[in-house]
C-alpha cells in the first residue's frame, strides 16, 4: 500500500505522482481538511493545455463528426 499527495480540481481527483500507479488498480482516496495550493505556473500550464484542447476538439463541425461516428459504426458492421 502507498500514499499518493494530490487534490480535488472541483471536478476530479488529481495524483501529484502517478508513478506508483497500476491499470484497474483500486484506490482509497482519503479527504483532508487542508488546502492544496498548486503552484500558479503549474495552473497557467494547465490552462493552456485545456484551452488547446478545446481548440481542437471544436474544430470539427457537427456534420464532419456526425460523418466520423456514422464510418466508424459503418466499418464495424463490416467485420
């Protein structure tokens, strides 16, 4: 068993180091009753990656990703 720092973002948990981390492997997650600051360039990071995301994701119009999800149902009903 090992004990991992992180924090609430107000939407997720967030592990400061995943490292010690395993796929499907189950976690306690404790809440305490201290704040976790995250350093103010960590945040400006973090919002410039979110902020580059959105951009991307919103570059498709609806009918392109309609198109994309109507291929990708149609190429799995052909297997």
């Amino acid at each position: 068993m090992v004990s991992v720092n992180g924090y609430f973002d107000g939407m997720a948990c967030i592990a400061t180091d995943t490292s010690q981390f395993r796929p499907n492997q189950r976690l306690v997650i404790t809440a305490l009753d201290e704040d976790f600051n995250v350093p103010a360039d960590v945040m400006e990071e973090r919002k410039q990656k979110l902020d580059k995301m959105k951009k991307f994701f919103g570059s498709l119009s609806h009918e392109e990703a309609e198109g994309i999800r109507n291929h990708r149902v149609n190429f799995k009903e052909r297997l």
